[in-house]
C-alpha cells in the first residue's frame, strides 16, 4: 500500500496563457447555483462570467470565487455572444439538443465562451442559434438532466482537463 500524506492547499494548476474561458448564462433560478458556478469556476481558472439580470452570490457559497471572478450583467446574452464571436470567441452551449456531441469526444478550442442554460428552459432559441457547438453529458438514470451548476463543473473540468495536461503536477508520472 502507498503512503499518503495529506497536503490541505496544493498551489493551482496552470492553463497555457493561449487560453481564455468565458461563461455565460441566462438568468438563473437560484442564487445558489450561481454562486456554485462561481466558485467552480474561479476553480477552473475562469476570470470573466456574463451573466443576464441582477446576479447575487452568496459569499460563502462562492467563496474567493466572489472576488477572483469578474460577473458582468447585461440584459440577455444573444448581443454579448455576437460580439465575443467577433472578437474571435469559439461559442460552446452545454445544452441536450438533436444534434449535440458528447462532452467526452469534444475538443475544446482555447479560447471558449461556455453558455450554460437556465435551470428549467434550457438554453433558448435565440441563443441556440448563435452557437457555433452544443455538448451534452450523458445521463445514466433520472432525472433526465444534471442540475445546471453540476454540468457546469463538468464541463469547466473537462476544458482544464484537455488543456492543463501538462500543468499537473510537474513531478507526477500519472495521466489526466
């Protein structure tokens, strides 16, 4: 058997400077959620977040998220994502469609705007369009979906997992 030592705070992993990760969302149901999605992306190393409406985190849900994450509101997110397109942004939505690919044999392109749907409504129509790829996450029972800050933490890991191959840790012989 191998010894473990536990280690409370190992310092962060980090992603090749070529990468830039957005998220984006529609107003959310639940402060809740918002403010898991926070704190997993500031895990992630995600620095900017859009999101619509009034957003508020809970600060000991969001932890240094809250202060690490940058949150614009805008209104809704379709003129947002034109102009992050424009400024050379690959538009990813994390949404169940009839022609979305599983996120297990998605490639990510660095620079990515991750779009998250609202709780119940999913991703709107208007939104759908403007994307350039839709990814899913198999389900295995029911409900038929994850909860939105859940599939988020999935996705943002599988991002930082295609990317930071070479990050963890340098002295470690084991696979991503």
């Amino acid at each position: 058997m191998g010894e473990f030592v536990h280690e409370r705070h190992k310092p962060p992993c980090a992603l090749p400077a070529t990468c830039e990760l957005l998220l984006a969302c529609p107003v959310l149901r639940s402060n809740v959620n918002l403010s898991r999605i926070v704190r997993v992306a500031s895990c992630c190393g995600v620095r900017r977040m859009i999101a619509c409406g009034r957003p508020k985190l809970d600060r000991k849900i969001a932890r240094d998220g809250a202060e690490r994450v940058v949150i614009e509101a805008h209104r809704t997110l379709p003129p947002v994502l034109r102009r992050l397109r424009d400024e050379g942004f690959h538009l990813v939505g994390l949404e169940q469609t009839t022609n979305s690919k599983c996120l297990y044999h998605f490639s990510f392109r660095p620079r990515t705007v991750l779009v998250i749907g609202h709780e119940r409504q999913g991703l709107d129509a208007d939104t759908l369009a403007l994307l350039d790829d839709v990814v899913e996450i198999p389900v295995f029972g029911l409900p038929y979906s994850y909860n939105v800050a859940t599939a988020t933490a999935m996705a943002l890991y599988e991002y930082c997992r295609q990317f930071a191959r070479d990050a963890w840790p340098p002295d470690d012989t084991g696979d991503l």
